[in-house]
C-alpha cells in the first residue's frame, strides 16, 4: 500500500496504471491555483467504483494540467445498500443532507416531493457535485447518485417488495419503537425523513400499511429534518450497516 495523499480528486475517467489524465478547468484551477501543486506532486484519485490511486502531476497548467497514474492505494469500498429518501427543505438544509448522507454511506440519495414540501425543484447537479466532494474529503472511493426530485406516491407505487424501510415518524416522537433487535443486518433498506411540516396523514397512514415498513422513534425531541436524517443514519449504520 502507498502512504495517503492529502488531495483526493473524483475523476470521471477510468483508473489504471500509466494511465494519463487530463484535467477540466476546474479541477487544474484547484490543484494548481488554489493548493500550489506543482509538477510532481502526488494527489489520490478515485472514479466511484475503481478504488483509490496515487497520481503525479505531470503537466500544471493555468488552464489545465496532466496526471500520470501511478498505481492503487486502496480497495474500492462500497456502502451498504442503504437508500434515503427525504424531502428537500431548505437550499444550506438540504446541501447539509446530502453532504452528511454521502460521508455516512448512503448508496443512493431520493429527494422526494411530499405533501407539505414547500421545494418545486431541486438542483441535481449541484446536490451531485455536494455528494463528490463529501466523498473526496472523507476519504471515500463510492459517490452516491443523487436522483430527480420525484413525487412520494411515485416512488412508493413502484416500491420494491424486498427494500425495507426505516420511516422516521415524527408522530411517535417519545415512543418507544426503536430498531428492533430481531431486524436482520443485511438486504436492502431506506430511510424516509419528512419536511419541516412532517408527513401528511395520509402519507402515515400510506407508509405505515406497507409490508416492508419499520415506524421508528428518534427520541423525545422533534427533530429538524437535517437532524432527524443524521440520527437515522446513525442508527442504521450502527446497527445494521458497516460501522
Ligand atoms: N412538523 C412536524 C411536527 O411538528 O410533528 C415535524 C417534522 S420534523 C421537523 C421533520 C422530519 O424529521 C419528520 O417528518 C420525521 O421524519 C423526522 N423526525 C423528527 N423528529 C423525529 C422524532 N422524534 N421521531 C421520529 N422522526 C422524527
């Protein structure tokens, strides 16, 4: 194993030894702008599913720049196959989620659109990019995707029979439902988090008479939806995921 590189960079390119990468605009301004790097200089590399690879730049230009693949760092490390599904809130609220999901090890990020979500659209792009760099700076190797904003009942319609679901239920604020003991770790799951103004009844009504549906209780506190989605994340990894 290689020593770990301070900079890690997401690439969108394949990764393998002698590989050259050409860098976008962007990328070089950071590296070679902003961090000072110069020819030489080693960065970590990561493209999602390829693990981690140490890099040397070998061209640094304003503009652009060129690094030559040296060789693998580390394993690719994929999370559990753990989805959550929240609804957007507010712009600095929503980036935190997102950020906070990507560094616990969500595999995938579902904003939905509820009943009481004041969000009409999302900015996938920009959440992506949020997703990228929680994953740069956590020393990941998997970014998860972050879908279109989709309507709740949509994505209920199609839910698959096998994904259990975690369902964050504000109206049990205080109660007792915990993760049970008997929940098995392994299989797919998702989290579901609720707007500031919570789920409507009939969305309750609609979770909670799905087959695959745990309500859960996170304390005797009501929760902002950021908090509530940190918690949950929480819970599940410690129980049931990789931590
Ligand atoms: N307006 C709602 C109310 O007053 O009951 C509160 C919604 S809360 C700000 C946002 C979401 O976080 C909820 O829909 C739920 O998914 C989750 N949440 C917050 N506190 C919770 C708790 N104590 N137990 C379970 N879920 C909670």
């Amino acid at each position: 194993m290689m020593t770990r590189e301070k900079i890690r960079l997401f690439v969108d390119a394949p990764l393998h030894e002698g590989q050259s990468i050409v860098l976008a605009r962007a990328q070089a301004h950071y590296l070679f702008g902003v961090m000072r790097l110069g020819p030489g200089a080693r960065v970590a590399l990561f493209n999602g599913h390829a693990g981690e690879w140490v890099a040397e730049v070998a061209e640094a230009g304003k503009r652009g720049g060129v690094l030559a693949v040296l060789g693998q760092s580390a394993p690719q490390l994929d999370p559990p196959d753990l989805w959550l599904v929240f609804a957007p809130i507010k712009k600095a609220r929503t980036d935190f989620i997102v950020e906070k999901a990507a560094e616990m090890g969500a595999a995938r990020i579902l904003p939905v659109q509820t009943a009481f979500t004041n969000a009409e659209r999302i900015r996938q792009d920009r959440l992506q990019a949020h997703a990228v760099e929680a994953a740069e700076q956590c020393g990941g190797t998997f970014v998860p995707p972050v879908a279109a904003l989709q309507k709740l009942d949509t994505l209920l319609d199609a839910w698959p029979a096998d994904r259990q679901i975690l369902f964050a239920d504000e109206a049990l604020v205080g109660g007792s439902a915990t993760l049970a003991g008997a929940i098995a770790r392994g299989g797919a799951w998702a989290i579901f988090i609720g707007p500031e103004g919570g789920f409507s009844e009939a969305e309750r009504a609609r979770l909670r008479a799905m087959p695959q549906a745990h309500p859960l209780s996170l304390g005797p506190r009501i929760l902002r939806a950021d908090t509530a989605a940190v918690a949950a994340l929480t819970l599940w990894q410690s129980r049931l995921g990789d931590w």
